[in-house]
C-alpha cells in the first residue's frame, strides 16, 4: 500500500492516504469471525468441515484472538497478503465451518483426475458452497509418466509424488479406498488400510479411480509378474534390477546366473518401451561398477502381442524406436506372446523357452471395476459410460473422468472415445470442476473436447521419441520435449524445483547403483536380533525367507 498518494484536488498536493478500506473491513470481518468461531463450541460428533479442527471449549482468550487474527492475515500489512491469506488459509475454512458446508461432493480417486478435479473446485468455489472429501487408498497422486525416471533413478521416488493434503487446503482428504457404491441412496462405504469400514454420504460423485493393470491368465504369472503403475512397483523394480546384478555376480552356477541377467518386458506400449529403456540404461550404468560381470551377458526381451511397438506413436516413430532399441542390445519381439511364466521359466508362443529373473507385465490397463461394482452403465471394456459433459449416463448427480471412463472424443469424432492419458485426465478435471460449479450455481456445462497434442517417451538418458501436433522428433530434441512437457504439467513449484534438482544432480555425479532391497523387509535384522536371544547365535543373518525355508526343509526331513 502507498504511504501517500496525489491529491485528485490539484497536482502537487499530497496527502496521506487513508488506510485501505478492503484492509479495514477485512481486519473487522477477522476479529468478529475469530471472536465468534473461538467462543462457539465444536459441534458434537460433526467432524471438522475442511480440517480445521473446531475448538473444543470456548477459549475467547485475548491470546488465542490475537493469535488468530495474526494468522488469518488480519494485520498483514498489504491487501494483497490479507486477500491471499484469507482465499488459502484460515478465515476460508473457518466461514464455511460457520455457514454450513453446501452439497457434499465426494470424489472416488485422488490421482491425476481426480486431485485436479478437488483443485479446481478449491478456486472455483465460494465459501459454504459445497464440501468437497477426496477418498483415496494413498494419500498422495502418483505423476506416473515420470515413473520409469523415478525406476531408474534419475529422480527421487518421492518428487513424483504429490501429497493430497499439501495441496489441497480445503478439502477433506480421506485415506481410505471406496470399497462399494450405493449411488441410488448416495452412500459410499470407504475402507482403510486397517481394514475399518466406514459409510459416507454424498450429494454429488466424481468417479476418477483410474485404471488397474490389464492381466490375461497366464500360468506363472501371478506369483512371478510385476506390474508398472504405481510408486512402489517402481522402487521395487529399481532395487530388483539391481539386486539381479548382486545376484549374477555372486552366483555359483552359469544357468542361475543366466536367469538373474534375464529380464522380460510384456507390453510395448510407452508404460511398458519407457520402464524397460529406463532400467536397461541403468543397468548398463550399474555394469561397470561390477568388475564380475559384462554388459553382454545381460538379456532385455521386449515382447509385443501386436505387430509393432507404440501404438501411441505413428509406423515410422515406432519402427525408429524399435532400431534404436536393438541397436542397445534389447530383443524386440513384436507378434509374440508370453505362454508362461511357472517356476521362473519363461515361454514364448514362438516355442522359446528360458529362465528369467525379471519379467514386468506392461500389457496396457483395464477400467477400475468400482463403476461395474456400484452398477453404473459401463460399455464392453468396464469403463463407465458418460455423455460429452462428463456426467454418468442415467445415473444423476454422478460424473466420471480419467481412465476408469469412457468419454466421448469429440475431437476425433465417429463414436471414438478419448485414451486413457493423463492429457485427457488432466484436462477433463478441469471441465468437470467448472461444469459442477456451473450446475451448482443453475448455469449450463460445457462438453469436453481436445485434439491429442501427441505423445513424447524417455528412451534413457538424452534419448527419446515424440511426435507433438504432428511434429516428429527422435533422440536428444525428443527426450528434452519430454522432459520440458512432463515439467510444466507436474503440479505445484515446489514439485517442479525438486524434479529440476534432482536432474541437475544427475547430470553433475554418477547415478546411484546401490539395491536397497533392505526396505522390502525391514524387520528382518531386529527379528535375527530378537532369535540370537532366544536361541544363540546358530547362524548369522540370513537372507530374507530363508529361515522360513530351512524350517520347511526340517519339517520335511523330519
Ligand atoms: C508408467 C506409466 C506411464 C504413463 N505415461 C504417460 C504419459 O507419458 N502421458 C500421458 O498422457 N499418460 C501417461 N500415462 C497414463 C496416465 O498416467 C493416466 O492415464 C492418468 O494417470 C489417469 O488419471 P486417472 O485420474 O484416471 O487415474 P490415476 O491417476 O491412476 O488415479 C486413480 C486414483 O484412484 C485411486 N483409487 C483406485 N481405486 C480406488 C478406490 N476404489 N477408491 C478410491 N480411490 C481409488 C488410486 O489410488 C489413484 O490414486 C502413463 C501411465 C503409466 C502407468
């Protein structure tokens, strides 16, 4: 605010200017809301409306008030910071807890579609207007197209992760999975890791619970296979690549070191080209630090039930990324299908068979079966069926978004319907948020329509492939498309300045090739500590499993 500002009387005449009125009314408005919010008791059993727990017992202490006026922005000294404080923080959430917290709107997912979808419903509604609660298993959105970075290393595991309750400020985050749907007397019965099941009513539903790997009943398969989608996958298959090394070069016999180095990808979609591109450079990376082994010896199988790989990408950028592949070394396999997988032996419908210390399933994704489960309309692959404006057909007050629906690709035309990407997901947050507002307020939503910009993939360290509006770019261009691209949709600053510190690190020191596979058992040693006790030291730390083995072959013995 200007300390003094020309006279509207005549030029040259000062004055000082008076206090800002917007700033006046809002400290005013900021003492009686915390004078009456501070005094009124929580309502009995009504848990917080956006987290913000209410006061228990009246505390109208001068203290509290003066603390809660400072933090609500009230004597911050510009107008600007008073307006943000109050749109983010305190006062929002505190008004609604006072005038009531609208239709309850729950949304079934807090991925890509549905995390954008809580943004942009922050933003676009007023106070009071309705309660937005987010359920979701995880508590943060997994940026799965830069999950094979995070496999590889390139970028920490947890800067491809975006914490729910970080960003969203007025919404209720719940870490809990919808479990089943009663949208006819709209109640969902939400589920938490701890196996505790709790019902929730709703007004209105966002169905955005993405998509699961789409497997095929493949002997072997269940107990041999790993998918690629989420977090965890990716830090395993990291510390899994890694410990095959460990495991090669330690190995007694040529065929149980043939196995480790074996490493099979089902699925040449970009989920599936990306993961096995990632891992292989960085395996190739990791080689030179073991003086036992040689590059060589290692096996990366691309198999691909169709006859070529990327369908996302044009005949030309795919045969291009095929070239490139081989020429690394990496057996691309198109018109080929996994017939096995039992005992850790690998079987190809071309009659090939081998042992295989690696096989990660990338065979493209199948709808949630949440819309099937609550008996929502779906069509012949599972996904919920809903009109251009993203509402669920025949079913009021419930709209769908993301890959668990089957959205209408106005853009593409002839009764085609939009890709499971995180484009469209992104972007058809964004309309469902303005359409759920418009029909809140009485107005009219707008139908969902985007052109595919294209597709940009990592093939490894400067290595890529993308085609963006038409525009085809191979190698270093291609994997800076990516990366630029993947930088400016990963949502928030903060996010960003980690990403592009942890590339600017990679680019300064070697990458870390060490297997912590130790987290996959973290109380293996303190359990070996708790048996030296109980038992004497009969053996010294074994691997993981291994007493339970040994103890199975006594049994037997016995
Ligand atoms: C490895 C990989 C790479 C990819 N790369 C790209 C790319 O480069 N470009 C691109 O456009 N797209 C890419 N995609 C696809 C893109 O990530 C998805 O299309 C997008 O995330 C879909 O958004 P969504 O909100 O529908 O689902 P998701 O983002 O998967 O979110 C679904 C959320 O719902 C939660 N959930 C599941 N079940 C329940 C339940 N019962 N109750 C409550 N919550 C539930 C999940 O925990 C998850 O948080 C990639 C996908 C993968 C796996």
């Amino acid at each position: 605010m200007p300390a003094a500002r020309a006279d509207a009387r005549g030029p040259g005449k000062v004055r000082r200017a008076a206090p800002d009125r917007r700033l006046v009314q809002g400290v005013i408005v900021d003492l009686l809301v915390h004078a009456l919010c501070l005094s009124r008791p929580a309502v009995p059993g009504r848990p917080p409306v956006l987290g913000w727990p209410a006061p228990s017992s009246p505390p109208a202490t001068l203290p509290a008030l003066l603390a809660g006026v400072l933090l609500s922005g009230g004597l911050a000294p510009t107008p600007s910071a008073t307006k943000y404080l109050h749109k983010n923080m305190v006062l929002t959430s505190m008004l609604e807890e006072m005038m009531g917290s609208g239709p309850r709107i729950l949304i079934a997912g807090g991925g890509c579609g549905g995390m954008h979808t809580a943004l942009r419903l922050e933003r676009l509604l007023r106070p009071g207007e309705a309660t937005v609660m987010v359920a979701d298993p995880w508590s943060y959105m997994t940026y799965q197209p830069l999950l094979a970075e995070a496999a590889a290393g390139n970028l920490e595991p947890r800067h491809v992760v975006v914490p729910l309750r970080g960003v969203l400020r007025r919404t209720q985050v719940i870490k809990a999975a919808v479990s089943s749907l009663d949208h006819a007397h709209r109640v969902a019965r939400l589920t938490t890791g701890d196996g505790e099941d709790t019902l929730a009513g709703y007004d209105m539903l966002v169905l955005a619970p993405g998509s699961i790997s789409r497997v095929l009943p493949v002997p072997g398969l269940a107990e041999t296979g790993i998918g690629f989608s989420t977090i965890g996958e990716a830090i395993h298959l990291r510390n899994h690549v890694l410990g095959r090394l460990d495991a090669a070069a330690a190995a007694s016999s040529a065929q149980a070191r043939r196995a480790a180095l074996t490493f099979v990808f089902a699925g040449g979609g970009y989920a599936g080209v990306e993961a096995l591109a990632e891992l292989q450079d960085m395996a190739f990376d990791a080689c030179a630090r073991y003086p036992e082994l040689s590059r060589r010896e290692m096996r990366w199988i691309l198999v691909e039930a169709a006859d070529r790989i990327l369908p996302e990408v044009s005949p030309a950028m795919a045969d291009y990324t095929a070239a490139l592949l081989r020429r690394r070394h990496i057996e691309v396999r198109p018109r080929t299908r996994l017939v096995s997988a039992e005992g850790g032996r690998v079987q190809l419908d071309d009659g090939e068979e081998f042992p295989a210390g690696t096989l990660v399933w990338t065979a493209g994704v199948a709808p949630s079966p949440l819309a099937r489960q609550a008996g929502l309309p779906t069509d012949a692959t599972g996904r919920v069926i809903v009109d251009e404006f993203l509402a669920v057909q025949g079913a009021d007050g419930a709209w769908a978004l993301g890959d668990c629906a089957a959205v209408p690709d106005l853009a593409a035309g002839g009764g085609a319907v939009c890709a499971p990407t995180a484009q469209h997901a992104w972007r058809q947050a964004r309309l469902l948020a303005d359409n759920i507002t418009a029909v809140l307020r009485g107005g009219t939503p707008r139908p969902y329509r985007h052109a595919s910009a294209g597709s940009v993939a990592s093939l490894g360290l400067y290595r890529g492939v993308a085609e963006v509006y038409g525009l085809r770019m191979r190698g270093f261009p291609a994997w800076l498309t990516h990366r630029t691209y993947h930088l400016l949709k990963l949502p928030t600053v903060n996010r960003r300045l980690r990403v592009v510190s942890d590339w600017m690190l990679a680019l300064l020191f070697p990458r870390e090739v060490v297997s912590l596979d130790v987290l996959e058992h973290p109380r293996r040693d303190f359990q070996a500590a708790l048996r030296v006790i109980a038992t004497g030291p009969s053996r010294v730390a074994p691997f993981p499993g291994q007493e339970e083995k040994e103890a199975e072959h006594h049994a037997y013995r016995q």
